[in-house]
C-alpha cells in the first residue's frame, strides 16, 4: 500500500471527450496535495476508446518491476492484452 510520502508524481491522462472536470481535481479532493500532478491529452485514434482516463503513478517503492501489477479496467483492458487480467 502506498502513502502520500511514496508517491514521486502522478500523470493523468484524458481523451478529447472527457470534459467534466481535470482528472487530477479527484486526486487532491483525496487528500493528495504535496504530489506534482500533471493532466494530459491523450492521441485522438480513429477507432481508439471513448471516455477514458488514464493515470501513471511514480512512487518509491522496495517492489521490482516485475512484481507491481499494472490495472486496466473495463475497455481499456484492450490497450495490454498481454497482461493477465
């Protein structure tokens, strides 16, 4: 489990239709406040999913790489079908 002290950075992501709010304003309403957040645009692909927020967590951690499990949830399982769901 991770603590606001592991946490490096956090990168969101939206596609063109997401236009509610900034991703990154979820993150402070947590309580996550002394983290860099950055919000970004994702490539409008043809055929590419709708609605989706992604969001890429740096943090110190004692695991390798090999032992974190990256998430996908709903459709964007698609963009890593080499991954064990």
């Amino acid at each position: 489990e991770l603590t606001e002290d592991d946490l490096i950075s956090i990168v969101f992501t939206a596609t063109d239709d997401v236009h509610s709010a900034y991703p990154a304003e979820a993150a402070r309403v947590a309580g996550i406040t002394h983290v860099p957040l950055l919000c970004t645009r994702e490539l409008d692909i043809e055929g590419g999913i709708e609605r989706c927020i992604r969001i890429l967590v740096h943090a110190y951690t004692p695991r390798t790489a090999r032992e974190l499990r990256h998430v996908y949830l709903h459709d964007a399982r698609q963009l890593r079908t080499d991954l064990p769901e």
